[in-house]
C-alpha cells in the first residue's frame, strides 16, 4: 500500500461513519460503493444501488449535470467540482443535494472513480423555493392591473418553481353553480398543450355526495387536494388525458375571497410525488395573497363604477341645472315685454278715459296696474336670480370691506329711514365675482334692517380666518326666525310675512344662495324668533367658479 493512498480500513471507517452521503461511481456512471447515509438519503438499499447506473435515481432534468462533471473530472481538466442536483427518491419525493466529487487514480494516474460527498439540501432549497415564490407573486400583484394580467404569470411561476408542467385557475359562477377555468399556463409540450386545452374547456359541475377527482374536492371540502399518482386516482375525470400527456401528479387548492370560496387553482406534474406538506403551505400562502389581490380589485372596479355613475349624474344634473337656468332667464327676460305692454295700456286708458270711470271701474283699474307692477317686480327679480348662474364674472381677489361699503351705498335710503346702525370688523381680500358680492351682502343687511324689530337695527359683520375658508357672518337684532323656517327661507319666491307687514317678493336670500353656491361656499343661519338672527356663509380659499 502507498503512502499516496489511504488504507483500506480507513477509508471505509471514515466512508461508513461519515454524517454525509459518500458514493463511488466508476467512469461509466454506475454505483461502486456507497454509505449508509446516503441509502437513507434516497430510501434505498445498498442491493438495491450497487451495480446500478446512478441516473436511474437522478431527477431527469439533471441527468446531463453528472455526466458533464465526469468528463471534465477524468479528461484532467480539473480535479474536484461541486454542484447541486436532484435524486428522486423511492418514495418519489424530490432530494435536493450538494455534491462535491473528485476523482479517484491509479497508480498510473489512470482516472478510475469519482468520489462524492453527498450532503442533503432539501430543507433549505425548500425554504428558498417558498421565499422566492412568495416574494414573486407579491411583487407580481403589486404591480398588476388585472386578474386576467396576473394569474397566468403567479402560474407560472409556481410552476417553474416548484417543477409543474401545468397549472390553471377555476372560478365559481355563482348563479349557475359551476366551475370554469379562466387563465392557464403550462410548458410548450405538444401532449401537454393538448391536455391543457382539453381541461380549460371542461365545465365542473356540483355533484353532492360525488365530490369528483380533483377542483370539485376543492370546492367541496374548501381544502387543497393532494394527487400523489394520478393512475391510482379513479375518482379524477382527466385521469386518461393526464396521462396521455405525461402528467402523473397533481395538486389544487382553493382560492378565498373576502371568507368566501371564490374558484381553485391547479397544478400537474411529470413525476409521481408523495403528499408534500411544504408545497401546500406555499399553495395555501398563493391562495391568500390572490384572493386578497382578487377582493381589492373587485373593490377598485366597484369604486371605480360608482365614480363613474356619479360622475354622469353630476353631468347630467348640471346639464339639466344650466338648461333650466336658460329657460328662466329667456322665460323671465320675454315675459317683460307683453307685461311693459299691458302696464302702458292700462295708464293709456286710464289717463284717456279715466274720468268716464265709475267708482268701480276706477278700482278694478286699480288692481290691474298693482297686478301689472307686481308682477314687472317678480319678472326682475327672477331675472336678477337667473343671471346669478348665466351673468357670474370670473373671479378676482376682491376686498370684501369694499364691497360691504358699496352695497351700503345702495342701502343708504333704507339706512337713513331705519336710522339703522351697519358695524363692521376689517375684512380681508378673497377671490369673488365682485359684483355678486356687492349683491350677496346687500340683500343679507337689507333683510337684517327690513325685518328689524321695536329696537333701532343694528348689523354687524365679521369674518373668521378658517384653513380652507372664509366664514363670514352678518348678525342683527331683528324679529329672528323660527327653526322650522331656516329651509324654506332660502328657496325661490318663498316668505314668512305679508306684503303689507314687510314688502318683497322672496327672492332675497334664494339670491344669496346661489351666489354663495356659485363660489363653492355653504350659507346657513342661526336664529330663533325675537332673538335676531346670523345668517354664515364661506368663501373657499381656493375660490374655484363651480359652474364654469
Ligand atoms: P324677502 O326679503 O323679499 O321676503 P328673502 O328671500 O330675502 O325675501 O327672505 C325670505 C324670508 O326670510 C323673509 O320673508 C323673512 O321672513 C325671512 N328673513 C330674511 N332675512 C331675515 C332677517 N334678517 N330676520 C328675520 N327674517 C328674515
């Protein structure tokens, strides 16, 4: 024995003792000698092994992995390489290895073995395999627009991972109560394309009592389902097409949206697998994270529907808002001219014939010119409330103290016979449409010194700085309102009070409404009946024109 060489009976302590798989193989690929560990590795005896090419336990996608080492080992090239492979195992599980091998010589230095140490992977590889799956689809639906988009790619890539030729997702249609498969994906086989169009064209229907092979379990029982050998499987209707594609193992399991069974997804396989309890997990992890991605795009698209109903409604109102406004305006602005017509007429005869009027026909004339006045008055002032809408200016930054003093201008007779007392704070400068304005605060201090009670009128305005708003108040020491009246004030025409109490027709604050409106602002009051009354109003900051 050489020096060069380790004695027998060593090398078989350390090749029997050792924590990791020990194989030998000769130059042709077929199993010399191996340890015990590595039997328990791949479930085999050593009679089982011995003699036997090591490719006959080798995954078949890494069958070239080995024999391209051996020849790059024995042609001199190099003298150990480590690589990681696949072994099947007996029971048809896969093993994950790292091998480091090297090559045995001769005395002669004639290549005669390759040696490897076989060290068991699967735990790890596993653990990778689920982080790297977990970590795509999250990424995938994060990133997707759709369920279509993203469903044939998480198929994918559970596929390739973790080593399916097949796989598709089934839905429930609710109302029929059936299953139908709406994406897949599977390798570019022929037999296995061919199964793949065979299977998605299938309808799955509810068979209580026959809970079927494979998607119908799923939907039954809400649990995955495991197919170890699709040929012991008679209870599975694609147990034949399975097979004429080459697909011998299958998995599915279901997906849940918002606690409800939604639809499965399902996977075939080349190999015979045992039940693999990692593999569900990260099925079960998939079938979450897609039914979550599931229930935020069905909420996306609710939303979405909504918006958009919304959307057409304030269209179409502000559609129907605009051509009611025209009709007003047009209605309003030609009705002046019969009614000029029957005001003239009415003092023509009456200036022409009036002395030949008997005491009768004097009052009933009368009646029809304050009939014809009144009614010139209701005509302007629904004029007055339509060019509110039709008339605005643009908005421009306005002092607002400007604009209390001119509308005090145009209320200086009411002022001067109320002998009423107008108060108020500095006011700052908003974007408004400066002659509503004027036309806003004239009407909010003419009503505070119209309704005015047994004291002289006071009005005070003042303005509150708020984040987005102006709020803005005009108060006085009138006869208030009642709260059931705050509504009603504010609508076209509508009043509290004879005309012989307090003249006017109503239209005041429906004005003022639709001012305040126009600027994207709210008006409210607050009063209560001999208590005086506040009317409020904001002004946003941003002062956007909501009607152009
Ligand atoms: P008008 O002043 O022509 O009656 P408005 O639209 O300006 O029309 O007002 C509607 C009603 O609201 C009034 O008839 C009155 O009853 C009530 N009102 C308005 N302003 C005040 C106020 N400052 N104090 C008490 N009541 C008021």
């Amino acid at each position: 024995m050489t020096k060069t060489r380790l004695s027998e009976e060593i090398y078989r302590a350390m090749f029997e003792n050792a924590g990791v798989g020990i194989t030998r193989v000769d130059l042709k690929g077929a199993l010399v000698d191996i340890n015990q560990t590595f039997c328990d590795m791949v479930g085999y005896t050593r009679d089982d092994l011995l003699g036997r090419p090591l490719s006959e336990i080798t995954h078949p996608d890494d069958y070239n992995e080995g024999a391209g080492f051996r020849n790059q080992l024995t042609h001199g090239a190099k003298k150990s390489a480590t690589g990681e492979k696949r072994f099947i195992h007996k029971d048809g599980s896969i093993i994950w290895v790292q091998r480091t091998m090297s090559i045995v010589n001769d005395d002669e230095g004639e290549p005669q073995y390759v040696i490897s140490i076989v060290e068991n992977i699967s735990q790890r590889k596993q653990v990778e395999r689920r982080q790297m799956i977990e970590h795509a689809v999250t990424l995938l639906l994060a990133d997707a627009r759709s369920i279509a988009e993203a469903i044939p790619r998480v198929i994918q890539i559970m596929s390739e991972t973790l080593g399916y030729a097949y796989g598709a997702r089934w839905v429930l249609d609710p109302t029929d109560r059936v299953l139908h498969s709406t994406e897949s994906w599977c390798t570019a086989e022929p037999a296995v394309e061919e199964f793949r169009r065979k299977s998605t064209s299938r309808i799955e229907t509810e068979t209580p009592g026959k809970p079927g092979g494979l998607n119908r379990t799923v939907w039954a029982t809400a649990a995955p389902v495991w197919i170890a050998d699709v040929e012991k499987e008679s209870a599975l209707k694609r147990r034949e097409s399975a097979q004429q594609a080459g697909l011998r193992s299958a998995f599915a399991f279901p997906i849940p949206v918002g606690g409800e069974f939604y639809g499965v997804m399902e996977f075939f396989g080349r190999e015979v697998r045992p039940r693999d309890e990692r593999i569900l997990e990260i099925a079960r992890t998939v079938g979450h994270q897609v039914g979550q991605f599931i229930a935020r795009k069905q909420a996306e698209a609710a939303l979405q529907e909504a918006n958009d109903q919304l959307t057409a409604k304030a269209q179409q109102l502000s559609r129907s808002n605009a051509e009611l406004e025209q009709f007003a305006y047009v209605a309003s602005h030609d009705l002046q001219e019969p009614l000029r017509m029957i005001a003239s007429y009415t003092q023509l005869i009456l200036r022409r014939y009036g002395d030949r009027f008997d005491g009768d026909a004097k009052e009933f004339m009368d009646f029809i010119v304050d009939g014809a006045t009144r009614m010139k008055q209701l005509i302007e002032d629904l004029l007055a409330y339509s060019r509110v809408g039709t008339h605005g200016k643009a908005f421009r930054p306005t002092d607002s103290g400007a604009a209390v003093q001119k509308a005090l201008a145009n209320l200086r007779a009411a002022i001067e016979s109320t002998a009423g007392k107008v108060t108020a704070d500095p006011l700052p400068t908003i974007n408004a449409d400066e002659f509503q304005l004027v036309q806003l605060f004239q009407n909010l201090i003419g009503n505070a010194l119209k309704f005015k009670g047994a004291q002289t009128p006071h009005v005070h305005i003042s303005v509150k700085d708020e984040a987005d708003n102006w709020t803005f108040s005009v108060k006085d020491n009138g006869i208030g309102i009642d709260a059931e009246y705050f509504d009603r004030i504010f609508m076209v025409f509508q009043r509290l009070h004879s005309r012989t109490d307090y003249p006017g027709t109503g239209i005041g604050l429906a004005i003022c409404k639709k001012v305040v409106d126009r600027h994207g602002g709210r008006i409210w009051i607050e009063s209560s009946a001999g208590m005086g009354s506040t009317f409020w109003f904001t002004v946003p900051k941003k002062g956007e024109d909501v009607h152009d």
